[in-house]
C-alpha cells in the first residue's frame, strides 16, 4: 500500500469517525447537557479530515507539475 492509498484509507475511517462523534454529540445533548469531552471530541477527527482532505486535493496537481518539469 503506497501513501497515497494509506492516507485516503485514513480519510475514509477518520469520516467514519467524526460522524460517530457527530451523532454522540446530538444524542448527549437531546438528554441533556453534555460533557466538554463529548462536545469537543468532533474537533479532532474534523481537523485531521482537513488535512488529508486537502492533501487529495492537492495531490493531482503536484503530479501534473511534476510531469512538466520532466
């Protein structure tokens, strides 16, 4: 498995992830008022989305770029 792949894979559980926290976080506070954990926890599954998020996206052009320079 080349990078590439590991870090889409990484991407598609991390989503898994953030939406379980999601709902957590819906259901803590249809009961009541939820604990900063489970209102924070999103946050991290959330950033690190972005970042591989945006490395995909960025990752055809740097592969073009490279071709034209060779």
């Amino acid at each position: 498995m080349n990078f590439s792949a590991l870090i889409r894979q990484t991407h598609r559980w991390l989503s898994i992830a953030f939406t379980v926290t999601v709902i957590a976080n819906f259901v803590a506070m249809a009961v009541g008022e939820p604990p900063a954990l489970v209102v924070y926890a999103p946050l991290l599954p959330l950033f690190l989305l972005l970042f591989s998020g945006l490395y995909m996206f960025v990752l055809p052009y740097a592969r073009r770029a490279r071709r034209i320079q060779d």
